[in-house]
C-alpha cells in the first residue's frame, strides 16, 4: 500500500542513502551504510508518556511502519504479536508508528488492542501525526515497513513490505 503522505522533498544524508540501498536491493533492504548513525524516533505514546528511540539503547528494536487501512499490517499484526510474546525476557522491542491521516482511527485502534489483546502481545505505537513527532529515519513510501536498530541505536536494516523471516533471524543474531 502506497502512503498517503508523500516523502518529505529535501533528503538527508542518510535518507539518500537508504533509498540508494532501497533500489539496489529489493524488499530487503541493507542499511550497514546508515549503520554509525543513530536515528532519531520521539513521540508520545497512547497513555501520555514520551518515548525516545535513545531511551531504548541496550535493546533490539524493530520499528514498525503501520496503519489501521492496510490490509497487510493488519494481517500481520497476529505473526507480529505472536514473536513479541517470544521474544519476552530478551532485550527486544517492537516498537510501532502508526501512519494513519486521523488520530481518531489511531485511537480507536488501541481502544480495540487494550480490550481484546493480551498484555504480553501489546506493543507500543506512536502516532505520526501527533505534535512533537520526530522520525529522522523518514517516512515510508509504502506499508508495512521496518526498521531494525541495534542495541547500540544504529539503524541496521530496512524492509518494505512483509517482515521475512530472514528480519527475525537478523534479529536473533543482534540479541
């Protein structure tokens, strides 16, 4: 699914250079290039509270690009749920940005999530649009897609489209 919202018009650095790795390499996407870079991801969750991509240092973290009308994030979110819940007692975070043009259909999502999913398949979601949204990595032309950071807060790799499951072993060797 193609984003509402087109790529913002001036590039930086990392930026070019994850779209140059983007048409060179299909789904899978290498970012070593972006590697010694920390990214930079800040918002407020649901509940209030301000989250930081550097707060989460120490930990492998899997940034999900989502939103509730895409037909394939929400097909996957069950898989996606069921690795969180394995991945319990590792330094690991799923981490979600939910792409949605209103707040409303974000809110009514996690609404939904906190009534009907169990605790240890939750993860946290961030909403693009929300003032004070920060993403350095920028935003995805297309849906789902994923961005892997080390424990040390580098940008590691990028997907479009369906996570394979080569990201879930990418994600064993970080660990």
């Amino acid at each position: 699914m193609t984003h509402p919202h087109a790529p913002q018009a001036s590039f930086t650095r990392r930026q070019a250079l994850a779209l140059l790795a983007a048409s060179a390499s299909g789904p899978l996407m290498a970012a070593n290039a972006n590697a010694e870079l920390a990214p930079t991801l800040e918002g407020t969750t649901p509940d209030g509270q301000r989250l930081q991509l550097a707060g989460l240092r120490g930990r492998v973290v899997l940034v999900l690009y989502w939103s509730t009308g895409c037909a394939v994030c929400r097909d996957k979110m069950r898989e996606l749920r069921a690795n969180l819940t394995g991945w319990q007692g590792q330094p690991f975070t799923l981490l979600g940005v939910n792409m949605d043009a209103r707040a409303q259909d974000f809110a009514r999502y996690e609404t939904l999530v906190r009534q009907t999913v169990p605790v240890p398949q939750q993860f946290t979601s961030l909403w693009a649009g929300a003032p004070g949204f920060i993403d350095s990595m920028g935003r995805p032309e297309h849906l789902p897609s994923a961005c892997l950071i080390d424990k040390q807060g580098r940008l590691v790799e990028r997907y479009s489209g369906r996570i394979p499951p080569e990201a879930w072993d990418r994600i064993a060797e970080l660990l």
